[in-house]
C-alpha cells in the first residue's frame, strides 16, 4: 500500500481504497513536513517521521476546536476543498507486528488519520462541505464515479 500511495504523491491510503475489505490503513506525512519553496508557513517538521500502519484502527476520542484545511484525495482526484476537523484525535490500533498503541496525534497529523479513518467508515471528505458547495461539485464528482476523470495514477472504477 506504501508504494501506491507514494506512486499517486498521497500522504495516506486506506485499504477500501485498493479495494480490500480490510480496517487498515498506511500514512506517511513526511512531504508535508516541509514547504522549502513558502518561507511564511515552513511546513510540519512534526510529520518528519510520520510514517505508519495503522491495523483495526478505533478513535477513541477527537478534541479541540475544528479548524479548516484544504484536504483532496486519491480516491476523487482534482477536487480540493476546505475542510473542519477537531484538531487532536486519540486513536487505539496495531502496527504491523500486532502491538497495540494507543496514542494523541494533534494538528496535520490528526488530521491525515482522520482522513484515512473515514475511508473505514465509508466516508470522503466531501460528506463533510455544505450542501451548497457539494451541489457546485456535483458533475465532477459524477463525472468521476463515470470514471470520466484525469488523474496522474491508475484507477480502478467499481460498476454499481
């Protein structure tokens, strides 16, 4: 999962995905960990060594006040948006040697494990817009469920 995700530039990948009926999911937050080309905001040097498997992953708790990022995601390419999310999550799961942890994450990396555990739960990232901008999106996110879309990676489209 680590090298499709690194092959579509993604910073996380759940298994639902890549269509494995599995709870998993792989981050790797290390490109966000700086921005060398933006002196105003110089990145997360935190997500440095963000790189992880999470196995039957389970949010215990999501804290602090929402605060709004511009997420996308592999699964609907070319569609940005900003996005509210508590800005701290407590998440038990096992890694790849099936120890459990149970651990805080604050800022981007809460937020890429929230991302990446909606997938879980059968959520995208525009189940969180206002109705307004889900309507102004509408025909490009239909397009993509056509598999009418231009994206850098292979996709695989799943007929309903």
């Amino acid at each position: 999962m680590f090298e499709t995700m690194y092959n579509a530039s993604g910073v996380g990948l759940a298994a639902p995905q890549v269509g494995m009926n599995i709870r998993m999911f792989v981050v790797d937050g290390s490109p966000m960990a700086s921005d060398e080309d933006d002196e105003e905001e110089p990145g997360n040097p935190e997500l440095l060594d963000f790189k992880k498997v999470f196995i039957n992953p389970e949010i215990i708790e999501e804290t602090g006040e929402p605060w709004a990022f511009e997420e996308g995601c592999l699964s609907i390419p070319g569609i940005r948006a900003d996005v509210f999310r508590p800005e701290q999550v407590r998440i038990r799961y096992r890694d790849v040697d099936w120890v459990e942890h149970d651990e805080v994450y604050t800022g981007i990396a809460a937020r890429i494990i929230q991302h990446e555990y909606d997938h879980l739960e059968g959520k995208l990232f525009v189940d969180y817009l206002p109705t307004l901008k889900k309507q102004m999106l509408k025909k490009k996110l239909t397009n993509i469920s056509k598999g009418i879309v231009d994206a850098d990676y292979k996709m695989k489209f799943h007929q309903r």
